[in-house]
C-alpha cells in the first residue's frame, strides 16, 4: 500500500488523476464526487490537527472543496497530486479563519482573568489535546511539516511539494518542530506538576 499523499501505480495513477482534473474542470459532478471521496478525510484530518476543533475542521474542509470548484480553471495538473494543490488551499483556508477568530477574540476579550481562565483550561487537557496544544504553538511551517509528516504520513519529497519548499528546508523545519515540541510539552508537565 502506498503511503498517505503518493499515488499508487505511479504513472498509471498519474494518467487517472490528469484525467480526474481535467473532468473536474469541465465542472463534471462526478469528477468532483470522486475527488471529494478521495481526499476530504485527509484536507478534514488536516484542518482538524491545525486547530484541534471538530466541527470547525468539518466546515472548514467544506470550504476547501468549494474554493476548489472556484479556482480549478486555473488549476493544470504537472503530475504532483491534486491533494498537494487541496493542502494549500487548506493551510490559506485554516490560515484565514484564525486570523478571523484572533480579530473576533480580541474583541471579545476584556479581562486578563478570561485568559488565566483559558491558560488553565489547557493544562486539563489530556495527552493528546496537549500534543495539539503544542503543535498549534508552532510556527506555521512547522505545523505544515509535522501534520503532513506525522499525521498524514507524507515523506519528506510529498511534504516538499505540498509546501513547495526544498526537501532539505523541510528535515530542518522537522528538526526544529520536534525540539520546539519536546520543549513546550515538557514545560506543561513542569507546570502541571508544580
């Protein structure tokens, strides 16, 4: 079985998927079908990871999708997979919406109890929700590389096109991600504990 991002057959598959985008950009609603079947568990687990809220991630995806129907004219398929094109379009989607939740919260917020509040909130979580924790505390390559990495099980060449940066650039972004994560979660253990 082929890992998450790389297609399986290689050029064969590549065919399939040359012809799967050029339906879609007939508009074909079966096209559309295919690749929403195909990829919205992956853009989902996504958006999922880089914001740690499900129902959001859920609507967000949708919204992936739909400005995929909108920009596919201007999409032409060069033999990277399409789900690297549907990324991208899922990091400036997931991107948008939290520079809108940080203007919406900023309004919202008045009081620096509201935030201690919040801070110790976060140290409830359990394991995992403080891994996601740390995760969204990364820069935003970072989380792109340790998502497409560690979640969605992309080597280092798949993640180098999704982000288009070169491979060597993506080791050392995974480098850094990993010490900055080791470091946030054993700071939240310290002060746990404490």
């Amino acid at each position: 079985m082929a890992p998450a991002g790389e297609p399986a057959g290689g050029a064969l598959a590549g065919a399939a998927e040359a012809e799967l985008v050029e339906q879609a950009r007939a508009l074909s609603p079966d096209a559309w079908a295919e690749i929403y079947r195909r990829h919205v568990q992956q853009v989902y687990a996504y958006i999922y990871y880089r914001l740690g809220d499900p129902h959001t991630a859920e609507d967000l995806a949708s919204d992936v999708f739909v400005k995929a129907i909108a920009g596919i004219k201007g999409y032409s398929y060069r033999g990277t997979p399409l789900l690297a094109w549907l990324y991208r379009i899922a990091h400036n989607v997931t991107a948008d919406h939290r520079k809108m939740a940080a203007r919406h919260a900023q309004h919202q917020i008045g009081d620096a109890a509201y935030v201690e509040e919040r801070r110790d909130a976060l140290h409830e979580r359990d394991e995992r929700e403080a891994m996601l924790d740390a995760i969204r505390r990364l820069t935003e390559d970072q989380q792109q590389v340790v998502i497409l990495r560690f979640y969605q099980g992309m080597n280092h060449a798949d993640v180098s096109r999704v982000i288009g940066k070169p491979e060597g650039a993506v080791k050392a972004l995974q480098t850094r991600a990993l010490r900055s994560l080791r470091r946030l979660l054993t700071e939240g253990q310290y002060r746990e504990s404490a």
